[in-house]
C-alpha cells in the first residue's frame, strides 16, 4: 500500500511517498518511492505498553476520527547483534490506512517521559527465548 507523507518527516524532507511491506507481526519495511531511502518499522504494542494521544494538528492533517483505521509503528535502527538495535518511542509514525496518509508525530518528551528516542530494544527481549 502507498501512503502519502502529509507532514515533512525530520531529516528525510524529500520523502513524499513511501511503500510499506509487512514482513511479520513485529516489522514492517518502509520504502521511499522517491529516493532510496528504507526503514524497519516495529510495532510498538507487540513490546510494551504504548499510549499517547494524536495531536489535533495531526488528526485534522491525516483526516484522522474516532472510526478510522489507523496504523502506530516506530523506527528502528538495526545493529548486529540484534540485542543494540534501537527504537524510537518519542516520534512515532502515524498512518490514517482509510487515506492513505501519514505523518510522524514527535511527542512532548515532558509528557511521556518514558518514551526514548534511541531505546536498546535489548530492554523489551524475552532472554529465556533468546538463550
């Protein structure tokens, strides 16, 4: 599916289209149509408890209300071993699926004081599976 990017995302200005491609129930790959710029995605709810609210800016630019389909999922950096790859909590990406839009939504960092911008996801692994 093609969304629309509504609201420049920090540091890749130029993206204005991006793909996105599942590849299980924790990661998504997120691909530039316009450079070649890819993420992996994660799906922060599969590791913690994660609540914030939409801004109303962000809810009036993607068209977002209370029956949308909307869609959560973070940044992550890949590093090997797997164990010092790192999220991004405070920033997640929001898409409104309905239309076809996102934006990132960079979150008060004094509101959710919990939510890191560069967390090990070594703190949310299950050791036991691990070992």
């Amino acid at each position: 599916m093609i969304f629309s990017v509504k609201a420049p995302i920090p540091g890749f200005e130029t993206i204005k289209e991006v793909e996105l491609e599942k590849i299980d129930e924790f990661f998504v790959k997120f691909i530039s149509k316009s450079d070649p710029t890819t993420f992996t995605l994660i799906n922060p709810f599969m590791l913690r408890p994660y609540e914030f609210e939409i801004p109303e800016y962000f809810r009036t630019l993607l068209e977002i209300n209370e029956k949308s389909n909307i869609l959560i999922l973070n940044i992550m950096i890949i590093a090997t071993p797997i164990e010092t790859s790192t999220i991004n909590f405070i920033a997640p990406l929001v898409f409104n699926v309905d239309n076809q839009s996102l934006a990132q939504v960079v979150l008060d960092a004094n509101q959710h004081p919990d939510f890191g911008l560069m967390e090990s996801i070594s703190l949310f692994l299950n050791k036991e599976k691990s070992e």
